[in-house]
C-alpha cells in the first residue's frame, strides 16, 4: 500500500492519491521552482486509518457524529503508517530531533480552478516528530468540521471527502506574502497584486494583520504604486503552547516598514509569473523569504473574486462626527454594540456610520434645498441662507416646541458649569467595571443613554456635549456681525479671539505629555533611552533604570488622567496608551527633539487679537457685546473639548468588560487569539460562553470577517450612498478644502496615517492626515499647518489647530492620493486651499477593495 | 390670559428646573457652592417676578407650564428607556459585500 510519496513524485500519482495541494507542488518542484522539501502522506493511509477505526462510514458520506469523529481521533495509527511516516520525517530532517515541519492538508478534490478550499482545511506549523502522528490524524477531521462539509455543499460536492496530507520542511520565514498574478477584485485587470507581511503568511492569509500591497504592472513588472500597512503583529514563532496567544506583537520600528524593496518585489512578481505560465491560469501564489531566498510555497488558480457590490437603497450620508474622527470601519462588535444605543435612522453601512438622508428630509421643513442639507448634515458651512416659506411654517413651529421641550433643560443645565463635575463620569465608570452582572451591551446603554430622570450632568457627558455644539452657532452670529461692523478684523484675530481658555483637556493633555518629554529631557540616560526609538521595551527599561525613577512617576500621574485615550478611541476594539503606551513613547521622543513652543504663544496670540478689536471696533459697547459672545464661544469650546475628553473613558470601559471577557474565554479555549472577539458578535459570544457554540463553530466566520474588515479598511469611505457629496477626488496641483483654522505655511508633507505606528514630524512640517482625533494632538506641536481630508470646524484637528494658532484646512478629499510625502506644500488655510509646490506626475491613483 | 401666563410660564419652568438640577450638579462638587448659588439666582428671581406680575389665578396656568415642561422630560425618558430594553431602538448594519457572508 502506498502509505507516502516523496513530494517531488506526488505529481504523476495524481489528484486522487496525494490531493490536489501535492500534484500542484510536485508539478512546481518537477520544474525547479524553489519548494521547500516534503513527503505526502496519501488518501489511502486515510481511508485505511477510518476503517481501522470503525468509521467506514464516514468514507460513505455518513453525517460526522462526535462519537464517530472522536473515534478517529483517538484510534491508534497503524505502525505500519506511523513506521511510514517517521521514515519519511527522516528523510527530511537527517536525524535532527529539533527539526520543525509543517503539515498540510490536500484534499482529493482541492484546489480545483473552482474549489480551492482555501482556508476551509487545517494546517499545523512548527510541529514536532512527537507530534507528527496527532497532527496527521487532526488534518483528517479538518475535512469533517461544519464550515468544511458547507463550503463542500456550495461547491456541489456531494461524495465524501478523501484527504492527503502534506508534511514539509518548516520554513523560519522573515517575510511572506500572496501574489494575485491578477487583480482578483477585477478593478486593476493590468496588475499584479503583492501582498506581503513580517513573519508567516498565515496571519495575513487569516486577515489578522494589515498587509503591505504592491501593484506591479503585469506587462514591463514595474511597480505601479504600494500601500504600507501597518504590521502589528505576526505569527508567533513559538506554537507551542497552545493556551497562548497565537500571534505576537511587530516591534513598533517594523510596523510601517515596507516588508519588500524594489528588488524584492521584481523577484516575488517574476516568480509569480512563472507560476502562471507553468500552470496556464492567473495564480494565487504563496511565497516566503528566508535569509534573502525566495521560495515557493503554493500556487493555486485564483478562484475568488471580489462580488459586485450590493447596491444600497435609500439614500444615505455620513455620519461626520464620527467619520472626523476615525475614516476606518468599525469591527464587527463594535457594530453590533453601538447599533444597540443608536437611532433607527442611522445604519452601519460596511462598517461606518451614516444617517438616513430620507428620514432627515422628510423631518424638516420643505423648502431647504438639498445641497445645502448634505452640506449642514457634512458640518460644512452651507454657504447661502435657508430660503423658508410660510407654508412651512407650522410644520417649523411643531420641531421647534418639539426640540425646545426636549432638550431646553439640557441646554439650559450646561449653559455654565465647573469643568469639575464631569469627574463624576470617572466614579461611575468605575462603578460599571466592577459590577460583574453587568455585560457590555448594558454598561455601554448606560455610559451613553441617560439611566435616569434628570441624572447628574456629570455622568451625561455624551448629552452635554452635543449641547456645548452650539458654539458653532454663535461663532457664525459673531463672525457675521464682525463682518459688518469691523471688516478689518481679519480672521486670524478672530481664531485667537474665540479660543478656549487654559483648562481644556486636550490642550492639558498636550502640556502634560511635553511635561513629561521635559522630565525625560533632565535625565541624559532617559532620554538616549527614549529617543533609541524601542518603545516596545523601552517599560521594561525603565523599571529598571535607576534613573528612571522621575519620569515613571510622572508617566503614572499622566496615565492616571490620560490612560484611557488612545488612537481610534471610539473603536472598541483600539488599545488604550494604558494598554500599550507605545504611541505615547513616540510622541514624547518627537517633543524630546526639535519643537515650536507654540504653546506659549497663545495667550500673546489672544491680546494682539484684542488690540486688533480695539483698533477696528471703537464702540465700547459693540466690543463689550464682542467680548460677550467671544466668552461663551470660549466656554462652550471647551465644554465640548472637555466633555469629548471623557467619551472614551466609556469605550475604554466597554472595552475592559470585553477584555476581561476574552482572558477567560482563552483560558477556557473557547478562543484560541487574542482580539479574535472583536470579530464576533455579542450573541455569539454569549452563545460561547454558555457552550451553545464552540470554537470551530466560529474559527471560519472570525477569519472572514477579518479578512473582510481589511477589505474595508483599504477603501476609502463615501460620505454618501446616493446622494452627489461632492468628494470628487483633488486635482494634482491644488487641493479645495474648508477652512478650519485660518493661516498660512509652507512645509515639506509629512503623512502620517496611524499616530500609534509612525508619530515622528520634525519642526516646520505639514501634517497630512486622513482624519484626526485627540490622540493626534501632540503631533500638532511641531507642525507647520495640518491637512487633514475629513474634518469641520467642530472637529477635533479644527478645535486643536485654532487653540494652538496653526492653519488647518479639513475636507480636502482626494488628499492622501494626490500628495507624496515630502512633498512641498503651500497652505493657505485661510482660502482652504493647499498647493503642490513641486507637484510630480503622480501614477494614477490606485484603491483595492 | 392664561394661555399668555402659560407661555411665558414654561421657558420660565426650563431655566428654574435647569437651576435646580445645576445647584444638585455643582454642590455635589466640593468647593463649588458659591458658583451653584450664583446659577440659581436668576431663575428664582425671574420665577418670582412673575409670580409677582400674575395674579393667583395664573398661578395655575404657571403650574400647569412646569407639569407639562416636567410631564415632556418624563415621557420622552420612558419612551427611551422601554426603547433601549426592548432593543427595539437601534440602528441597522448594511452590507454591501456579501461574498465573505
């Protein structure tokens, strides 16, 4: 009987012997393709192992009971098939008891051009001899799991299965990748598509890390544009205990590195396209690099391609508050949270948050012409007044009472309080965390929804921030009586005019981390350590560093107060700076450098904006009543800061429920990865918890899910779905935008897309940015002017940049595409307009979804 | 003359409730009596200045303001609340990519 084959012979025993994985790989091996060494433990060794056991039936296309699956699982092999199998393991390793393979399945009737079955069938990494057998028999079962017998149906494969099973020299790999030797998506049919991350290619066959993606031209193999990820994590080289966490943290250094050089991409494409015409088909090719050789190692046609999407009815517009604040998708569970707290009129539409146009319209007075609905909805300036008729009158009155009654109390409430009585958020934050009956859909009702009749405002802090949005009325009312009372008063003194007073949060924040940058600065040792630029063990060091002993004091008093905020916040899957400081570290090395001190400047900022309304707005009593109104706008400015400070205390406490969650359920097994649960839904994990689900129940939807959120996060949100938003991308020279805080600058572009990964701006910079939100601020410091594409004046990089006097232009959309790092820039934020001082011809533009 | 005591009776009943729930907001905080006193005053003078104007007949058209700016708040707090329980006050998740359903 033939037990195993070499896999250089697997290629003539054919599909029904060694599975269609085998054939594939001794066809590339036959002509000299660098595939890692292996034998093939064939489909006849299977069927013998199930009828030895009892299981014949199985084989018959019996339905899978535990009792027959475990039956297999504990029958004790054949020792003739187990002899077969160490002599092949042998072969291999030249007798090194330390020697790792991989075992792979290889389904008889996989990696067809229409059933690749990819990801559908185990694979095991790093096994050991010892483990060899065990594994084997594992592969088997993965034929038999829910997902796999599914996938089988929609396939129309109807007989049972027969299953192969690969066991290959283990590659220690440094980088890996998958090839598209077409555009699977469809989108790009001339291009390549390379993507490539740190460390093995499961985590990104899995959707488990955000790969690097090159387009390589299919025609000269140039490469036509990349996009950089960011490579938080990797494979963790150590499988062995299998409690742990399967994937491992990318030193924070490596995380935006590009995975592959010019060099490499050519050799990873020419490979590519060696495959595709060994095999005749576009390929799916997977490949590693280990010490600089690049091996092959699977090449399958490409059977996926991305669905046309689902057209959405209705007409739908973007939820700017949110959408300013963080452009990426929300994880499923983060969905399935927030839609349980949110109106009937909004819907996540692929992960982001929009509001029913439809519903709006028809809410309002007719009259208010569209474009300047889309326009207030997207917290842009309209531009023209709104045209009312009388008609419309009653319908006005009716919303007006309406809206009076409901949140007249609320506004009159906020309308001056001590910025003290939100610390009350903090004490019921606390409160909710250890209450352990609580679950996190109604910790998360009760953070946001107002728990009781006339709560205290300290613990609505969601309420009074909406209430402090008012400011953005009055600065209208202001600059419109300035306009005509004092033309001269331009608009850099009116920014100065109205910016917050000295106790706002974020303005706090960015002193306390330049504090903290000062402490460091004492020490000469703790600062080489910092600016050495490993944040990863720079906690670690410092424990214990002697002089160390300043600056981890003063970090926990910032982390006391700060700890909660983070990239992304609102995500509630983002790590907080408590739970990775990281980001953190790298801001304090960028204030450690060159810096403006532009935090000084601001009261100065405001006096010269004074003397400039004494000079064009004589009447004592006109700027008595500008003052006023400057005062309220300040007050309300830093409400909104300040209350905007404490929402992701409640995502973070939200968050701490689900973590928690998570570590018992990986020391139970119902999960096997770390951040895994973010890919569930909420009655999913109920269901896991209470046994009504198991793992395998789920492993196929995480995946998909995952991979399936990483399409999203590539694709650019649109602010509208039916509706003309007019986010036409920019053009190659001048970039539109509104103005956010007004100015003029000049720098060289510094992009930075994830504050966590790449936080370094020199001195004199321009800050692109696909949106901003608090965690960005002490970026703010050294830049020259900011840019970010989705904004309003009510966002967060607005409200920051007027307090700190820098220009900003927001809504530039078309941005990230039309600029290149380094790129000279001229912003005149005043006009809204920024201008590619040394604008290169640009490729087009690429996206893949 | 009652509807017009009735009118001007409930931005009245606003601010004194808002002033109340401020003065609850802010002596909870410790050091901050004088700024919750300061808050109340102008409510609870206006309020008395038109209990002042209005004779005892419009009295209850004042009340009647604050049982209706009060009755509101209740209903639209229960309204909420039965909502969210009943989870049948939530947004919906649109997926326009179904192949990785």
């Amino acid at each position: 009987m033939n037990w195993t084959l070499p896999l250089r012979d697997a290629a003539p025993a054919g599909q029904a012997l060694v599975g269609g994985k085998a054939v594939r790989l001794g066809e590339l091996l036959a002509q000299d393709f660098d595939v890692p060494p292996g034998f093939v433990v064939t489909t006849e060794a299977f069927v013998s192992h199930f009828m030895e056991a009892g299981a014949s039936g199985l084989l018959d296309g019996e339905y899978p009971t535990p009792e027959l699956l475990t039956r297999v699982a504990n029958h004790q092999m054949n020792p003739e098939l187990v002899s077969a199998i160490r002599t092949g393991f042998a072969s291999l390793s030249d007798g090194d008891p330390q020697y790792l393979c991989a075992v792979r399945s290889s389904g008889a009737d996989e990696d067809g051009t229409w059933a690749s079955f990819a990801g559908q069938h185990a694979t095991y990494y790093y096994t050991r001899e010892d483990d060899l057998e065990t594994r084997i028999v594992d592969c088997w079962l993965s034929a038999f799991t829910l997902e796999a017998r599914a996938y089988r149906r929609e396939m129309g494969l109807f007989s049972a299965p027969r299953m192969a099973v690969i066991v290959q020299y283990m590659l220690p790999a440094d980088i890996s990748g998958v090839t598209f030797t077409r555009d699977p998506t469809g989108q790009h049919d001339d291009c390549m598509v390379i993507e490539s991350c740190w460390g093995l290619g499961a985590a990104l066959v899995d959707g488990r890390v955000s790969p690097d993606a090159y387009f390589v031209s299919r025609g000269d193999q140039s490469l036509r544009a990349r996009r950089i990820g960011t490579k938080r994590a990797k494979v963790a080289e150590a499988l062995l205990d299998r409690s742990g966490s399967r994937l491992e943290a990318v030193p924070r250094h490596l995380q935006r590195v590009p995975t592959l050089d010019s060099a490499d991409v050519a050799r990873v494409a020419a490979l590519a396209m060696r495959c595709e015409l060994a095999f005749g088909t576009a390929q799916d090719v997977e490949w590693a690099i280990v010490d600089g050789r690049l091996y092959l190692l699977q090449s399958r046609p490409v059977t996926r391609v991305a669905s046309v999407p689902t057209p959405v009815e209705g007409r739908w517009i973007a939820f700017k508050p949110v959408l300013e604040n963080s452009d990426e998708p929300f994880t499923p569970l983060s969905v399935d949270l927030f839609r349980r707290v949110l109106s009937p009129w909004m819907a996540f539409i692929d992960g982001r948050l929009y509001v029913d146009y439809d519903a709006v319209e028809r809410l309002l007075p007719s009259g208010i012409p569209k474009r300047t609905l889309i326009d207030a909805l997207l917290l842009r300036d309209p531009g023209t007044s709104i045209g009312m008729s009388w008609r419309a009158a009653p319908k006005l009155a009716l919303i007006a009472i309406t809206a009076y009654l409901s949140s007249a109390i609320l506004f009159a409430r906020t309308r001056n309080l001590p910025r003290a009585v939100f610390d009350a958020f903090r004490a019921r934050c606390e409160a909710l965390v250890a209450d352990a009956n609580l679950d996190p859909p109604t910790t998360l009702r009760m953070l946001l929804a107002p728990h009781r009749l006339f709560a205290p405002i300290g613990e609505l802090v969601l309420a009074a921030n909406v209430s402090a949005g008012r400011y953005f009325i009055l600065t209208g009312f202001l600059t419109g009586f300035l306009e005509r009372h004092a033309p001269g008063f331009d608009a850099e003194h009116f920014a100065a005019l109205t910016v917050g007073p000295k106790e706002m949060a974020s303005r706090e924040m960015v002193e306390s981390i330049a504090q903290l940058a000062a402490v460091a600065a004492e020490k000469p040792a703790i600062k080489a350590l910092i600016l050495a630029n490993r944040f990863d063990e720079l906690p670690h060091q410092l424990v214990v560093h002697p002089d160390a002993g300043p600056f981890v004091s003063a970090l926990e008093v910032f982390m006391s107060r700060f700890g909660h905020r983070g990239t992304r916040e609102i995500e509630i899957a983002a790590p907080r700076w408590r739970e990775d400081p990281t980001p953190l570290f790298a801001m304090i090395a960028n204030l450690l450098g060159e810096t403006t001190g532009r935090i000084n400047v601001i009261e100065a900022r405001r006096a010269a904006a004074q003397a400039a309304l004494l000079e064009h707005l004589p009447s004592r009593v006109k700027r008595a009543f500008v003052n006023l109104v400057a005062r309220r706008i300040r007050y309300f400015a830093a409400l909104r800061e300040n209350t905007r400070h404490w929402h992701p205390l409640a995502f973070a406490t939200v968050r701490a429920k689900i973590l928690s969650l998570e570590r018992h359920m990986m020391v139970t097994g119902e999960l096997k990865c770390a951040d895994d649960i973010f890919y569930l839904l909420w009655d999913e994990i109920e269901d896991l918890s209470a046994g009504r689900l198991s793992w395998r129940h789920v492993e196929e939807r995480v995946r998909n899910r995952r991979i399936r959120h990483l399409r999203r996060c590539r694709l650019r949100p649109p602010l509208g779905f039916n509706l003309e938003t007019d986010d036409a991308p920019a053009g190659h020279v001048r970039l539109l935008g509104r103005c956010a805080s007004p100015g003029r600058a000049e720098g060289r572009a510094r992009i930075i897309r994830d504050p966590a990964a790449d936080g370094e701006i020199r001195a004199g910079d321009v800050l692109v940015a696909p949106y901003t939100d608090p965690s960005w601020t002490p970026l703010f410091l050294n830049a020259a002017a900011i840019v970010v594409e989705t904004g309003s004046y009510l966002s967060h990089a607005g409200t920051v940049a007027r307090e700190l006097g820098i220009p900003c232009v927001v809504d530039a959309y078309g941005l990230l595409d039309g600029v290149e790092e380094g790129q000279r820039l001229q912003v005149d934020a005043t006009a809204g307009t920024v201008l590619l001082l040394d604008p290169e011809p640009k490729q087009a533009a690429l996206t893949w979804a | 003359m009652g509807v017009i005591w009735f009118l001007v009776g409930i931005p009245i009943a606003v601010e004194v409730i808002a002033a109340l729930l401020r003065f609850r907001d802010c002596i909870r905080t410790s050091g901050l009596r004088v700024y919750a006193i300061e808050g109340l005053i102008f409510p609870l003078f206006a309020l008395g200045v038109l209990l002042w104007l209005a004779s005892p007949v419009h009295w209850i058209a004042i009340a009647g303001a604050f049982a209706v700016v009060l009755a509101w708040q209740v209903l639209v707090h229960v309204s909420l609340q039965v909502a969210l329980r009943r989870n049948s006050f939530h947004s919906r998740v649109i997926d326009t990519d179904q192949s990785l359903q």
